[in-house]
C-alpha cells in the first residue's frame, strides 16, 4: 500500500494512504502529546488543508505514545498566566477556531482514544464522529480545579453528551474512564488494549471506503445542522462567547492563581 507522508509538521504527523485513509497523530509522546499554540495551528492546517483534499475518503485521529492527549502544555500555560487578556483571547480564539474547524470537517473522522484524554483531549474526543477507546483510558474535563472552565471545548462537548451529563463533569471535574465515556455517550466502543483498538478501528475504516463518499459528508452535514440547529443560527456568536468566557478567566485573579499553582505543583489558595 502506498503512503504519503506529510513532512512540514512540527507536533503531528500526516500521512495519507492509497485508499483514501489520512492518519492525523499527535507526535509529542514526551509531553503526552498535549497542547501547545503549534500543535493548534497545525491540526487546524491538516484539517482546512489535507482533509478536504478530494482523495480523503475518511480521517484517522490518534495519540502516538502512551496517552491521546493530556490537555494543555506546560509551557504555554506559563505563557498564558503572563498574558493579558487581548492576548489571551487571541491564544482562546485559535483553540475554539481549531476546534471547530475539526468537528465540521466535511469527511468522517475516527478518533482512537488510549491512556487518558484530559481537558482539550476530551475536546478531540468530542468532534470524532466515532471514537474507540481502550478500557482502561482516563478521561476527565479537570479545569475548574486550575480556577478555569472547558471552554472551548464547551459546545463540542455539550453537543456530545448533553447538558446534564455536562453539569455534572464540568463542576466536578473528576476522572472516569471508557465504560462511564460510553454510557453518556462520549465515545462509542470499548476495547480491551491497543491490538484491539487497531483491529477495531480498521474495521471501521474499511466499512466507511465501502459507503459513497458524497452521501458519508451529505450524511455528517445533515446530522450537524440537525442537531445543533440554534448554533447553527448564531455560529460565531457561540464561538466568540467561549473564547472570552475562557480569556476573561485566564487574566482573573482565581485563574492565574489556579494555573500557577498548578505550574508550582502546590495547592491554590481556595484549597489551602
């Protein structure tokens, strides 16, 4: 089977196969692949760019590693504690663009989930169309616990498993794992390891490139506007709202102390 690989990416890796499979992976396994302003702009330039290429026939997401992803990078996290907040929303604005951009890609994205999904991981769970994950994956919406909120990923996730299931996760911000994900709808099956997340993802992949690809995006585009019809209505209103929602908690005095602290590996204040 032929491949093309995709070279100009610093934080994923691109590859596109003969039958029409792009494989997007999230290439930073030293820091358990998590979020940082690069690897936003270039999920966002494999999405606009190679997944709307005329030979993609389906989207393969996935975490190279130990774990999907476990949220926000270190490092730009510290850089977000010194920005004010023009800055901050700019930085807030990039992710919820990214994010979106994702979850309306016109073809079909598999997402294949193991080790943890945390904070904008659960976000990237939550724009695949179909996720596996292994068993014993950890996931949790833990922002509130740094004096933040899930944002940006807010609609996405909402729109996933709805909003009471929402309340409860993001106030509480605790961990579960692939059976409670599968219960709310979060993802759609549980595997026992990695050989049979790769064996069952491969199965999907090859009952997709059996469907007509027209009628797979007509499909995805009906179920969106079907389901999300008020957001659909005030689409950038939405996306603007969680930007500043997150930017305006960044810069308040409970938010720099929540991610400082977290930085400082201590407790923040309100715990002490």
């Amino acid at each position: 089977m032929r491949y093309q690989v995709f070279m100009d990416y610093k934080t994923i890796r691109v590859e596109r196969d003969s039958r029409g499979l792009l494989t997007v992976t999230l290439n930073r396994p030293d820091i358990r692949n998590a979020f940082n302003e690069v690897m936003i702009k270039e999920l966002r330039a494999a999405f606009e760019v190679e997944a709307v290429d005329p030979g993609v026939k389906v989207i393969l997401l996935k975490g190279e590693g130990p774990v999907f992803c476990a949220g926000g990078d270190l490092n730009w996290m510290k850089k977000a504690v010194t920005y004010n907040y023009e800055e901050n929303l700019r930085d807030t604005s990039a992710l919820t663009k990214m994010f979106s951009i994702l979850n309306e890609c016109p073809r079909p994205v598999i997402g294949a989930v193991h080790g943890a999904a945390i904070g904008g991981g659960v976000g990237l769970v939550s724009v695949c169309d179909m996720v596996v994950a292994t068993a014993e994956t950890q996931f949790s919406l833990s922002e509130v616990r740094l004096g933040i909120v899930p944002s940006c990923i807010g609609p996405f996730v909402l729109a996933k498993i709805g909003a009471s299931q929402a309340r409860s996760l993001f106030i509480s911000a605790e961990r579960f794992q692939s059976d409670f994900a599968l219960s709310i709808g979060l993802i759609h099956k549980v595997v026992k390891g990695r050989e049979e997340l790769d064996s069952e993802v491969s199965r999907l992949i090859k009952n997709i490139l059996l469907c007509g690809p027209n009628a797979v995006a007509v499909a995805k585009r009906l179920v969106l506007d079907l389901s999300w019809p008020e957001h659909r209505a005030m689409n950038h209103d939405c996306l603007d709202y969680v930007a500043k929602t997150l930017a305006d908690l960044r810069v308040s005095p409970e938010g720099r102390e929540g991610i400082t602290a977290f930085l400082e590996k201590r407790k923040p204040s309100w715990m002490l």
